[in-house]
C-alpha cells in the first residue's frame, strides 16, 4: 500500500530531545498544518471544529521493535500498548486545537510533533463519535500533570 | 512511503449497505482482530486497556474525492472537515472497546468496520492523551442518538 504525504506540519521542536510527549504537554505551544496546495479545496467547513486529529509518519523513526520502554514506564511494554514511534508502519497520531485555517495553513495549539513532520491525514473530532466516557488506561497510570511535565529524549530515533 | 498491513478486521459487516457509520452505532456489535503472528509479541500489557484505536486502510475505496456530501449531512463539505473513506491515502481510524486478548487474536466491541479491512496499527486509547473536554463540531450537529441510528449506503465505494 502507498501512501503520500499531503503536507507537512511545522512545529518549534527541531529535535526529539525536550520535545513534549503528548499534545497535552505542548499547552499552549503553536505549530501550522501546511497542506499541499493540490488538497486546499479538501479543507472547506475545517474551521467549525475546534479540534482535529492529524496522522502523520514518525519520520524520524529508523526502526521497529515490538517491545519498548515508553517514555511514561521504567518496565518493557509491548509496542500496540504503547504510542512509541518505534511501531511497524510509523504512523502517529495526535488530537490538536485548531486555532485558525489561513488558505492551505492550519494554525493548531497543543502541539506534540518534531519540526518537518509528513502529514498523511486530517479528520475532524467529532465529540459524538470520539469522546470516551469512562476508560481504563492499563500500565499508564499518570495523570494529566505528569504527561504535561514530561519530555521526550533519544531513545525513539 | 510504503505501508504494510499488520493483520486483518473481522467483523459481521460483508458490505456497506446497512454498516453503522461509527463506533458508536455498532454499540453490542463485536468483531475480532487478528495480527500477523510476527507482530504478536507487540500485542503484551494491551489487556490493560479498555479502549483503542485501530487505524487501517478504507479498502472498498476507489477514488479520492476532495469534497462529499457525509452520512450525517445534505450539504457538500471539504473530505478534511468529514470522515468519508474517499480521503487523500484513504486511512480510517476508530476507537472501539477491547473485550478480550486471545494470543494475536483481539476481541472488540462497538464496531463500525468492514469485514476483512486491512490493519495498519492498534494504539491504546489513553484518557490523559486523548480525552478532550470541551470542542466543536462545526457542521456535524447531530448528536449522539442520530449517530447512533444512522446507516451507511454505497455512496463511498
């Protein structure tokens, strides 16, 4: 199967050290959506939403491996329990805040994402379909604050 | 970029007529996944989980289109500011309920796929990552009882 990049995200974190681990750590922090020209006409009624997800490849990612430490454990977890980069495919995805759509720019807050990121997709979040009530987040027992804190380092290249 | 399915969606949905058009419709409908054996060791701690995301390829898509009319509307939105299949790299994404792990065999609930939809990755839904509290919907104002009922047709395929 062959997919394409449909644009590119850019961000303030050129590298992975010190880069948030989840959008919710990057409160507050801006990035832009940069969408082939080709596929501006897809991005009508966009600006309704107040937060979309974007999937996108771990370009930075090099290898898989099917056991990992991830960022928030000391223990070794497989990888499809985990949202290391070092999964088979390389696929990401984040919910951000859309701020504001300029043409074929997206300005989106809460941002997660290295600098240069290739963009595969956008889709609206949609509460009626996306929201989960009451979940259980198995060996991920941190709350909001220790994910807000928490910084990535190497060790995903 | 290149793409390689990790495993396959079973599911009670042969066609599109008649589909739920989300998670949230296929409530009580149960489904499997089954992954490749050679990705069975990534699969550990996912038990943890109550809920994931499975991302895979919308396979009965043929064509790209960049504007449709969605499920829930009558009017012609931009394909980003929707779900539709007929999306640039034709990627999917549900959040759907885990119910069992059988060795490289997942139980799911609450299923909005069709048989035999190729997997391309399985990330656990986790509250503090993915939760979000408040949002928008711009253009889909349905709520969750119409979501619930509606069905998809072929307009997609």
């Amino acid at each position: 199967m062959r997919i394409d990049p449909i644009g590119v995200i850019r961000t303030p974190y050129r590298n992975l050290a010190d880069m948030p681990i989840q959008p919710r750590g990057g409160k507050g922090v801006r990035g832009e959506v940069i969408v082939d020209e080709a596929y501006a006409e897809g991005l009508a009624d966009l600006e309704g939403f107040s937060h979309l997800y974007l999937i996108y490849q771990f370009h930075e990612a090099r290898r898989t491996e099917l056991t990992v430490v991830p960022f928030m454990d000391s223990s070794v977890r497989g990888v499809f329990a985990t949202r290391s980069p070092l999964r088979p495919n390389h696929l990401g995805i984040s919910v951000v805040e859309l701020v504001a759509v300029q043409g074929a720019r997206l300005v989106i807050e809460g941002v997660d994402i290295l600098d240069k990121t290739p963009l595969l997709d956008i889709k609206p979040y949609i509460d009626a379909f996306d929201r989960v009530e009451r979940s259980r987040s198995g060996w991920m027992g941190a709350d909001g604050d220790e994910v807000e804190k928490k910084r990535s380092d190497e060790r995903f290249v």
